[in-house]
C-alpha cells in the first residue's frame, strides 16, 4: 500500500509540472500585466515601472522567469503578485475560507445524496422515486449562479424580512470588522456559510443522488442480498447491514473525480455571494494577467484533486477487499 | 457510419441478443427473409432502439422542446421585431404584450436579448459537441485498439487535462481569446479543448472491451485492415456510448459557457449570451424579476431538455441498465 502511493505521488509530479508550465505560457502571452500601470493618468515614470518590472522578473526572459518561479516555489515562495504583495499569505487565508465552504458542502451534500439515492432505489418507480428523480435533473440543469443568486436575492431576503432580523447573511464570508476569537464568531461564520453551502452542494448532490441510486439498485439485485433475506434476516438489517455498505463504495471514487469541478463551482459561488476567497483570487488573477497569482491557485487545486483522489483510491482498497494495490 | 452493422449490441458487457457468432458483418441483413422456428417480426437493432426511444414519453417530449428551443435560439432572434441591441425607449418596463419579457432600465427589449442569448450558447454547445466527440471518439478509439505505447501516452495526455480544475483552465484560455472577434467561436474551441477528455476514455474503454470481441477477429482473419476494423466494425458499436456522452456535453458546453460569461471571461460585451444577462439581472432581481428569471429559465430549459434525451437514449441504447426489479 505504502508502495502504491508512493509511485502515484511521483507520477503525479511531471502531471503538476507540465500544467504549471502550461498555464504560466497561457497567461504570460495573454498580455501586459503592467498595462494597468503604464495607462495611470500621469503615467508614472519610467523609474518606476522598470522598478516594478525588475521586482517581478518582467525584464528576464520567459524561461528564466518559469525556473525562478519553479525554484522560489521548492522553497515554499509562491512570488509577487503585480501590487507587490506576498502570494502566499494572502493564499493562505483565502484557502482557509474557501476550504470552510468546500468541506462543509461536501459533507452535506455526500449525506443528502446517499439519502435519497438508497430511498430512491428502494422505493423504485414510486412516486417518490419519480420526485427525486426529477429534482435530480433539475439540479442537474441548474447553472450554480442562478441557484445561488436565486436563494441569495428571492429567497433570504424574504426569510430574513419575514423573520424579522437577519438570520442568514447574503453577502460575504463574514461581517467585516469582526473581533475576538475563532470559536467566538462561530455562529457568525455560520450564518455566512448557509447558502453558499446549499449552493455549492446542490449541483454536487444531483449527480450523486443518481449514482448513489444505481449503485444501490445493482447491489439490491445481487444474489448475495436476496440470500441475506431468504436466510430470514429482518429486510431492515439487510438494507443497512448488507446493502447499503457495499453500495456506498463506489460513491468514493465518484466524489473524488468530481472535486476539481466542486473547486470550479467554489469559484462561481464565491462570485455571487462576494466572497473572498480563492475564488475570487484566481478571477482577478486571470483578468490583471498576474501569472504568480494564477499560478498559485493552480498548484492549490491541482494538488488538492491529485491527493483527494489518492485518498479516494486508498479507501477504496480498504472498503472493498476485492482491490488490493501492489 | 451510420450503415454499419445491424446486428451486435451497442455497449459493453450486454447479452448479446441479436448476435448470432460473428454475425456483425458488413451489409444489411435481409430483414423478414430469415426463417425462424418461432415467427417473430425481425427488427434490426437500429429500429429496436427507435423503438426504446420513442416509447420513453419523457425523452420524446424533452426532444420536442429541445427543437422547438433550437430553432427559436437560432432563427427567433431574426424574425422578433427588435434586436438585440436596440433601445426601445421603454425602460424597466415588466412583462407586456409589446415586450412579453420586459424590458432593461436602458430599454433593452430582453426577449430580443434572450433570443440573442440562446443564439450564442446553443451555437457555442452545438459546435463543442461536435468538435469534442470527434476529437475525443478519435484518441478514445487509437488508444483503446492499438493500446501499449500510444494509449499509455494518450491517457496520461487526458489525466493531465482532467487533474486541472477545467474551471480555471477554461477561464485562463477564454480571458486570453474571449474579447478577439467572433469571441464565441473561440469559447467553443476553448470549451471542447477540455470537454473531450472525458469522452475519450469512455470511448478507449468501450475499444478495450470491443476488440476483443469474436466478429473482430473474423473479419481480420477476412483481411480486413485496422482501418475497416475500426471504422465499420468498432465504432457503430460503440455508438451508443459515443451518442450518449454528446447530449451531455451539450449540457454541460451550455452550463460551462454560461458560467465563464458570468465570471466575465466568456463572451464580451457589446455581444451578450445568457450568463452575462443573468450576471446583469442578478442586482435587479428584487425589484425588477424578469431580467432574472427568463434568461435563467431558458438555460434550466435548454439543459433540462437534452439532459432527458440523453436519459431516453442511455435506456433505449442499453436497455439492461433499467429493467431492474427491486
């Protein structure tokens, strides 16, 4: 076992290298990041852009920059944003933010999908078969921002008006000028967190909703099920005991292929709550042309899918003893 | 293509019904002609799975719309009397006779903006599903039958560009050929550039299974050349995997395109697609609705429609996946 992750990390690494050199020639030819600069009215002074050009490495050739980059990256240095800024730290808050709200949709939306995909199949062509169905595809077909400006602008503001106060927040990760500790402002994170989560968890859940019924259908059809019942165990305890374990394994490796699109949806959702978080990062990266920016939140996420799916692969072998990595 | 073989299930690991041993040869079977012990109306598979299709009510009337929607996204724009770009000189005026969707507070007419909108994600969705299943059938098929060196190769090719949020990769390349002109043909290059990933691997493991198969080895030992393998024997088999992954990309080219258009990345102003209304309706969805919900509802419509066919298409290409009994 120790072997099989070992080989996939060290696979993984020319996969990371070549995306990173990929993205770093896409956004370095997409223009001048110094634009913004030069077109200041009164421009600044020669001085000072070649300043700004030196401190960037602008003045260097293309394949010098990439190695630095490459280099200072080794080191844990992820360079200058085109203000001047560290990359990294401001990363690193934005990750966590961005991490709250991935995790905790994902959580939700693994439980709700197990949910009405094991009642879906065992209650087949019902009418509540049909329901989820149905809900299932419509979520399928729901861009996320509509959900999301949906929820933020029809439904929470008539809930908090119909409340009275403002119970769940529409805009933001949480309300600025916040004092004291982490676990002091829990609930108010919490009530920022509400429908980003719903958001984010719902397209997720469509999709899952749907291979979790499949799956628990072909289990249910299995021999190895209908002799559970015919041994005379309660249907109660074959549903949950016999069925519904092996039934959630493939679920595993499904959730894992799908998390670099749920880091996609993260960045739509930020969008329409305001959030700031990676997100938000990677679209202003993108439209200022700031290649260390964009990068970072490339590795970020290229990292993240590349080890998700490594965990995902690892508790598939131990969930379903029939796969054993050499 | 399409006069392949008659004969021979269309996906992997089916009961081959119809297949009598090495029965999918070229050239049509005289249907009716052949003897039977048991008269049985004979049906090739292709009217078989016409058959399948049209009794799927859901699918049937998914499509209905679904054309109805094409032909008004792609000619409705032309035969409503106002453009796109046109001031009315109503402003924020709600839903009307004169303007069935009202109208944005500079005196956009939003039918003609929505038509205009359409117009751009159907052609976007429409030229990607091509340009994607052909891409995506060619490598899945060169990886899947000559598999060693080319498939290893060709498959570490697709990790790659599925390890990478397709979010970020996508907006990176959109922001840099967005804003050229003819913008959304290059959305919709960009957008199959990552979109055939996917469907190649479905393709290379249908190939895996396909080749081996007793009416390949027939027709080699007939002298037929890899070409003709592939061509005539191979891909109309697989055929309905290939036809299946096409609806949704279509669904997905749709939801993807109008999220880029929606971070500002995708199609640029003065030209306007559904998620760029819907970035512009998402203030105003308070107190002006209708600049909200009819540009989202189109693309819920659109997606929904071809989500269902897709659905009706999966049962009637194989149809062991639903005749299951809980």
């Amino acid at each position: 076992m120790l072997a099989f992750v070992v080989r996939r990390l060290i696979v993984s690494i020319p996969v990371l290298l070549l995306s990173s050199v990929l993205v770093f020639a896409l956004v370095t030819f997409s223009g001048d990041p110094l634009a913004d600069l030069k077109a200041k009215n009164p421009p600044p002074s020669p001085a000072v852009i070649h300043a700004r050009e030196h401190l960037l490495n602008l003045d260097k050739p293309i394949v010098t920059r990439y190695g630095i980059w490459l280099g200072n990256l080794v080191r844990g240095d992820m360079g200058r944003t085109i203000a001047g800024t560290d990359v990294r730290s401001d990363l690193a808050r934005r990750l966590l933010v961005t991490a709250r709200m991935v995790i905790l949709a994902m959580i939700f939306a693994i439980i709700l999908a197990v949910i009405v995909g094991v009642i879906s199949a065992v209650r087949q062509y019902t009418a509540l078969d049909y329901t989820f169905t149905f809900a299932g595809f419509l979520f399928l077909s729901m861009p996320v921002f509509w959900l999301g400006a949906l929820l933020k602008e029809i439904l929470a503001i008539k809930f908090n008006d119909a409340v009275g106060r403002t119970v769940v927040y529409t805009v933001g990760d949480s309300t600025p000028g916040l004092t004291g500790g982490f676990f002091s402002n829990l609930g108010n994170y919490a009530a920022h967190l509400v429908l980003p989560t719903i958001t984010l968890a719902a397209i997720s859940f469509a999709s899952w909703s749907r291979f979790q019924r499949s799956s628990m259908l072909d289990v249910l059809n299995s021999d190895y099920v209908r002799l559970a019942r015919a041994k005379g165990l309660s249907k109660s305890r074959v549903m949950v005991r016999h069925a519904l374990r092996t039934a959630l394994i493939p679920l595993v490796t499904v959730v894992a292929i799908d998390f670099g699109a749920i880091l996609g949806g993260a960045v739509i959702t930020e969008r329409v709550f305001a959030w700031h978080g990676m997100g938000e990062l990677l679209i202003t990266g993108i439209t200022s042309k700031d290649t260390n920016v964009v990068l970072a939140w490339l590795m970020v996420s290229a990292v993240a899918v590349i080890g998700f799916n490594l965990i995902a692969d690892v508790l598939y072998a131990y969930l379903d003893p029939r796969i054993r990595h050499g | 293509m399409a006069s392949g073989p008659t004969t021979g299930t269309s996906t992997t690991g089916g009961p081959d019904l119809v297949e009598t041993p090495g029965g999918a040869q070229p050239g049509p079977k005289p249907a009716g002609v052949v003897e039977r012990e048991f008269t049985v109306a004979v049906r090739s598979q292709r009217q078989m799975i016409l058959r399948r299709f049209l009794n799927h009510r859901l699918a049937v009337a998914s499509l209905i719309i679904f054309i109805a929607l094409l032909m008004g996204s792609l000619i409705g724009g032309r035969l409503w009397h106002y453009g796109f770009a046109d001031r009315t000189g109503d402003y924020s005026q709600p839903p009307s006779l004169k303007h069935p969707m009202g109208t944005d507070d500079i005196g956009h007419d939003v039918m003609a903006l929505v038509f205009r909108g359409a117009q751009k994600s159907v052609q976007i969705a429409l030229l990607v599903a091509l340009l994607s299943t052909t891409i995506g059938t060619l490598v899945g098929a060169v990886a899947g039958f000559y598999r060693g060196r080319a498939d290893a190769l060709l498959m570490r090719f697709v990790d790659l560009v599925l390890t990478v949020p397709s979010l970020a990769i996508l907006a990176v390349l959109a922001s840099v050929v967005g804003s050229k002109a003819g913008g959304w043909f290059f959305v919709a290059i960009v957008l199959a550039g990552i979109t055939w990933a996917p469907i190649s691997r479905v393709v290379r493991g249908v190939f895996l299974s396909l080749r081996e198969k007793e009416y390949v080895e027939a027709a080699r030992a007939l002298g037929a050349n890899d070409r003709r393998i592939i061509f005539r024997h191979l891909l109309p088999n697989a055929l309905g995997a290939i036809i299946v992954n096409a609806t949704i990309v279509v669904a997905v080219a749709i939801l993807t395109e109008t999220a880029l258009s929606y971070l500002g990345v995708g199609v640029q102003r003065p030209d306007t697609s559904l998620g760029l209304l819907i970035s512009d309706g998402q203030g105003a969805a308070q107190t002006r609705p209708w600049l909200f919900y009819f540009p989202g509802l189109v693309i819920i419509l659109i997606a929904l429609t071809v989500n269902f066919i897709g659905d009706g298409l999966r049962d009637a290409f194989d149809p062991t996946q639903t005749r299951v009994r809980a």
